[in-house]
C-alpha cells in the first residue's frame, strides 16, 4: 500500500516512511493510494476477531512495510483489557470498545474512552506508542516530539510514549488553564522521557511556540522534531478498527445497517467512520455532531467551508471540540472532489490564505449525499439538558462531547437501523459540567481518586521560543 498526498504534488511513500512525519512535502496530508475493500467473506469472519485480531487484519490492508507477525504482536500489547479497563460497570473491559445500550437495538453509546487518559485519543495513541517504538528500534533513530495541548491530546500522547525507546515528549501547556484534573493527569507522570513545560500565556501562546520551533528547519532536523497532531495517519488507521467493531456489536448480521455519530473537531474519528464505509462497511449514515465552533456543521448543511480565526473560537464546555479549522477535512474533501489533487490545491490555497471556499453551486456539492454525512450543532443549554435527559431516562452518565453527539443523534438519526453515538471522554474529565447539570460529581474510574495530590513535574516558562529550544537541546544533551 502507498499513500498520495491529497494536493497531488509528492512522491508516494510507505506506511512506516509517513508514520513519523506530518504533512506531505506539498503541504497536503497524506492518503492510501486506494481504499482497500472488504469482502463478504471477511466481514463474516471478522466478526468472531477480538479487539488486537481486528485492529490486526484491518491494519494489515494498510500496513505492508512492517512484518506480520510484528504488526500482530504490537496489536495484541496494545489492545489489552488491562489499558482500556475504564469501562463502565457490567460492561466487558477485554472487548476494549463495549457498547452501552440507551435504548436496545436502537440508541448506544460505543465506549471509547476506557483507556489511560478517559479519553478516546487512547484509540489511536497508544497503537502510535508502539508503533514509533518498533520503527525507531528498527531504524536506529530517535524523534523528540514536541507539541501543545489544551488537554486531552497532550495528556494522551504522554501515556502513550511513556518509557518509550527513542521517544522524548516535550509538552507545553497553558499555565494554570487546565482542569486539576488533567494537570495531574499529565504533570504527575514521572517518566524521564516525558517533559512538561507550563507556559505563562494562553494555548494560542503554546501553539505558537510549536509552529516558531518547527519552522526552524535548521534546528527541526538537528534535534529530530516531530509530532503526533491529529493529521497523523497512524492515528486515522487506528481509529477505523472500532468502527468495524462497533457494528458487529450493534448487529447480529452483515446483512444490517448501522448509523455512527460523532462528536467532531479536527475531523479525525469521522475521517476514519468515512473510510470504514468507503472500504464497504454497511454504515447507513454518519451523523456529525459539532458544538458552539459549527464550521463543519455549516459546510455538510451549505457547502461553505468558512475556518474561522481565534477571535472567533467560542471556549465551550465541550472544549475538546473548540476548533475552528478542521485539520482532517482535507482528507474528506479529496475524496468528494474524485481525488483530484489539482482541485483540492485550488481551494486550500483559499483555506491557507484565511478565506473560505463555497462547492454549493458544483457537482461535488450534488454528490455529497452518496458519502452519507448529516450534520448538526449543540450549545451549552442543550448540553446540559441532554446530560440531564440521558441520567433520567436511561440511567447513563454522559460527558460534554459525548452530550453533544447525543443531542444531534436524537434529532437525526436514520429510522430502522441502530445508532452508534461515539463516547469520545467519561464525564469524571468534565467534572465542572457534570456538577452543573446534575448537582452531583461524576464518579473517577478505580486508581484516579487521589491523582491530584500526587507529586508533579513541570517546568514552568514565559512563551519565549528560545527559552523552549534551550530546554530542548539541555535535555536532549547532544
Ligand atoms: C479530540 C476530541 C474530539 C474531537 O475529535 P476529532 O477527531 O478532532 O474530530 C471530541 N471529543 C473529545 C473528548 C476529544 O478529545
């Protein structure tokens, strides 16, 4: 399998060769040169797979650099009863994304934030962990990693490359902005191949910091930086695998239906439910949910694609979905647009010029329908109702991102097939919220009650790029 960049202008690569990188030499994110398609056959057998057996021969359509029974190995340690054991209770940890019926046979909830973080950037990144570990082995090389994190992807990428060979994680911060929660969370791992830097300033600060030192190319290449954003394919292969999974929880043939909706910033997770359908899994529909920041919503209802600026950011309870540029739509977008690189050039020069781009009026905006996405938006009083409605009536407690793919569901969910609403954080990581809309706290998972008296370890900095690169090269050492 090789993989194109979506704007036409780069050689085609590997699996393991674009694994450590970001985006392609032209500025696009790369793709598989085609999607592989499962057959009838398979979907029947995969249906017996545990969790490892199926991220094994899902991942292995996509992955002919690495030696099967390597790739088998890093399935079966990554997908483990005893890392993803954050599950509700009753429900099975070793089946790693259980599934939660609300209403059953209609309305459930696949669980996907039972990992180390409570979050579902665990999915992707604790295979990545791996992954990065094999391939640096193999190649004798080593990759600082260095980004910047309001929460949760931060918190998810240092317990994935936590005690990892060739790994440093240089994570920065805003200072005193995060929850206590998800500062012991991160601040408490005593790794020595994991740094946090607390940055005086906002995340904007932090990110800028990031782009400043990886815009040095000179210095990018000397001490090895990379990142784990959320355009790594890696992280996109990753998550195809529990949608397969959902729908065989969801189903008792492949003769059935299902619809997924997801709860969506960057446009990772529903970049993958995409795939999973284009590679032939009966999904009816993917209903894309978004908060207060409606960019995506806007374009599946208009087909306007209007990124907005940080001034125009809302800071939301759901705050993991506070995007304004969906960084994975592009991907998307290549696909409607027939795979034409050229087209896709045309309007991200708009897009990296700060404009936006309206299809409304060409065929690709007539063609949409065939790729089966719906849209819809919540705000903060229907988060909080629909977190009420889903504790009275069904018993369940949901968390913020969570509430909004609920809410949305609700409202457009297919009829006569079951809907999947992806459960991307558990509702002890949004405590504030939960206390809000339900005058009670959400319970911590077992091992998490006291995380935030335990000792923790961060550097704190003004947001001086010089100050950063000198904690690096310190702690590098050559
Ligand atoms: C990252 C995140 C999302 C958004 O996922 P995308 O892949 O960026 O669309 C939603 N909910 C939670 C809790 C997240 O951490």
């Amino acid at each position: 399998m090789r993989y194109l960049s979506t704007r036409g202008n780069a050689p085609a690569q590997s699996f393991c060769d674009i694994l450590l990188g970001g985006l392609a030499p032209d500025g696009g994110l790369y793709l598989p040169e085609s999607y592989p398609q499962v057959t009838r056959a398979e979907l029947d057998a995969w249906r017996q797979l545990s969790y490892a057996e199926l991220a094994f021969a899902i991942l292995s359509k996509f992955v002919d650099d690495i030696p099967a029974a390597d790739l088998k190995a890093i399935c079966d340690k990554t997908y483990t009863a005893e890392v993803y054991r954050n599950c509700r209770p009753g429900q099975n940890a070793a089946e790693i994304t259980p599934v939660h019926w609300l209403e059953e046979g209609k309305l459930a909830l696949l669980e996907l934030s039972n990992g180390p973080t409570l979050a579902f950037k665990d999915m992707a990144m604790q295979l990545l962990g791996n992954l990065f570990e094999y391939v640096l082995d193999k190649r004798g090389e080593e990759i600082n990693i260095l980004g910047a994190t309001s929460g949760d992807t931060g918190s998810a990428a240092e317990y994935a490359m936590r005690g990892k060979h060739g790994v440093r994680v240089f994570m920065l911060s805003p200072d005193g902005r995060m929850s206590a929660f998800q500062r012991a969370q991160m601040y408490s791992l005593q790794d020595g191949n994991i740094y946090n830097i607390a940055v005086r300033g906002m995340f904007d600060d932090a990110q800028d910091i990031v782009k400043a030192v990886s815009n040095d190319h000179a210095f990018k290449a000397k001490y090895k930086i990379g990142a784990v954003n959320s355009i790594n394919w890696g992280r996109v292969a990753a998550q195809i695998v529990y949608y397969f999974k959902g729908y065989f929880a969801a189903t008792k043939s492949n003769d059935e239906q299902v619809a997924f909706c997801v709860p969506s910033g960057n446009f990772g997770n529903i970049c993958a439910g995409h795939i999973a359908r284009m590679m032939g899994l009966p999904v009816a529909q993917l209903i894309l949910a978004t908060n207060e920041n409606d960019v995506l919503d806007e374009f599946f209802r208009t087909g306007v694609y209007r990124p907005r600026g940080t001034a125009e950011t809302h800071t939301t309870s759901s705050p993991s979905m506070d995007i304004s540029k969906a960084s994975n739509f592009e991907r998307f977008v290549f696909d409607l647009v027939g795979r034409d690189g050229a087209t896709v050039r045309e309007l991200w020069a708009k897009v990296d010029a700060g404009a936006s781009f309206d299809i409304s009026s060409t065929p690709f905006f007539a063609k949409l329908p065939e790729f089966g996405f719906v849209s819809g938006r919540n705000n903060h009083a229907g988060r909080l109702a629909t977190i009420r409605f889903a504790w009275e009536k069904y018993h369940t407690m949901i968390d913020t991102h969570t509430a909004d793919g609920l809410k949305v569901a609700l409202e457009q969910a297919p009829a006569g097939v079951p809907t999947l609403v992806l459960e991307t954080a558990l509702p002890a990581k949004f405590e504030e919220t939960i206390r809000e809309a339900l005058n009670r706290a959400p319970e911590r998972p077992a091992g998490l009650e006291g995380i935030e008296s335990l000792p923790q370890r961060v550097e704190v900095m003004d947001p001086d790029v010089d100050a950063v690169k000198a904690f690096i090269v310190a702690h590098v050492g050559h």
